[in-house]
C-alpha cells in the first residue's frame, strides 16, 4: 500500500491514501433499473463503511469522496468528471497505522470492485493540490 504519511506536532502521524472511481456500474436501461441501482450502491456503500469502520480508532478515520470538475480548454471537448474516494488516519504508531490502513484499503477496494466500480490508486499529493486549488 503506497500510504503518504506525515508526523504531527503531537507526536501523531497521519496516513492518507486514495483511490479514483474511474468507472461506476452500467444499467443497460436507466430508467427501469435506476431505484435497483441506487439502492444496491446505497447497501454497497453502508456495508463498506461498517466494515471499514471496525479497523478505526472512534474519532481517528475520516472517509471523503471528492468531486472533481477539470474544465476543458477546448470547447469541442466536454469537461472531465473525477471522482475520488480518500482515507486519512491518525495514530499514535507507525505499525498500527499501516495495518490499519491496509485492512481498511483492502475492504474498500474489495467492495467498489464488487459492486462494478473500476478504480486506480492515485497520487495523495495530486489530491492535495486539487483540494488547495479548491481553496483558492
């Protein structure tokens, strides 16, 4: 797992990984199968989290999706869609945060490829810089 980590001031470190959601399921005909589709990601999403939440110290794990919009320069190209799923955990020791990473991260990515989603591990630094772009 290629986990960024950074030490804190109070003797804590935060990891920090993510994932992009580069491709969700595909219903053949939408508009029969649209509340089929949305209640199977709905239970997909509340088990992952359950699950993922038994490998987190209460107060210590935060899960975020982030929507991206990358604006196209040319107008003959429509703008670019992303989506990312993030993980930040905070822990008092190196070791427990790595195992707890790699429990959470394994369910996480068990669970988005078995309800249809394609994902890639990304670059926590690329987040960053989109998250500050943000604030900008």
């Amino acid at each position: 797992m290629g986990m960024y980590k950074l030490s804190m001031n109070n003797k804590q470190i935060l990891g920090c990984f993510s994932y992009e959601i580069i491709s969700i399921p595909y219903y053949a005909n939408i508009s029969e199968q649209e509340e089929i589709a949305d209640e199977m990601n709905k239970k997909m999403f509340i088990q992952m989290l359950k699950e993922c939440s038994r490998y987190c110290e209460p107060g210590k794990t935060v899960f975020e999706l982030l929507w991206n919009v990358q604006k196209a320069k040319d107008t003959s190209v429509q703008n670019k869609l992303r989506l990312y799923f993030i993980v930040r955990i905070l822990s008092d020791s190196e070791e427990k945060l790595v195992q707890r990473g790699n429990l959470i991260e394994q369910n996480i990515i068990s669970h988005l490829r078995a309800g249809g989603f394609q994902v890639i591990k990304s670059d926590f630094k690329e987040i960053q810089n989109l998250q500050e772009d943000l604030r900008a």
